[in-house]
C-alpha cells in the first residue's frame, strides 16, 4: 500500500536550504519515491500561517518511505536545513485501501 511524505515548511535561509534541496531528489528516489507536489501555488484553508511550502512523496509502501527519512543519506542532506536554514514539520501516512 502507498505511503506519502507530508511535509510542510518555513524557509529561513534560502542559501543553505539549496543545498539540502540539491539532494533530495535522487535520496528519494533510490528509496522508490515520487515527488507529487514540492513547492508551487497552495492556499492554507485552516491553520496557522507558519509554512509557506509545501512537499508530497509518494512512496511504494510505509516502510520504504520510513527507511527513507531514517537513512544516513537525507539525514546528512537535512544537516544543512536542521543548522537553522528552515523548520520543517514532517508525517509518514500509508494510503486509504
């Protein structure tokens, strides 16, 4: 069953957040990952205005997706985000059957 990333977050320092965007994509997709929405047009229709964007993964099972956020890769790549580049909230959800 697929599982998506949800992740929404606050920029702070758009140098150093590059550099951890730079990395994600090819991170994600050796777990099987797929990007569905990253960035773009969004409208907040309930709470707090704190995040201004917006990130959707799709990924072929919980686990994978899981095994993903936890591997020593995208942790070194979120070193330059976690340094005070950006405050991101982040969920793993499996999909409805």
């Amino acid at each position: 069953m697929p599982a998506y990333w949800v992740a929404r977050s606050r920029i702070s320092d758009p140098v150093e957040y590059k550099k951890y965007t730079d990395l994600v994509p090819a991170i994600i997709a050796k777990y099987g990952g797929r990007v569905l929405a990253r960035g773009g047009r969004y409208e907040i229709m309930e709470g707090p205005h704190k995040f201004h964007r917006f990130v959707v993964i799709e990924f072929p099972t919980l686990e994978q997706g899981v095994a993903c956020f936890r591997s020593p890769e995208y942790d070194a790549a979120a070193s330059f985000r976690r340094s005070g580049a950006g405050e991101v909230e982040t969920v793993m959800v499996e999909g409805a059957m």
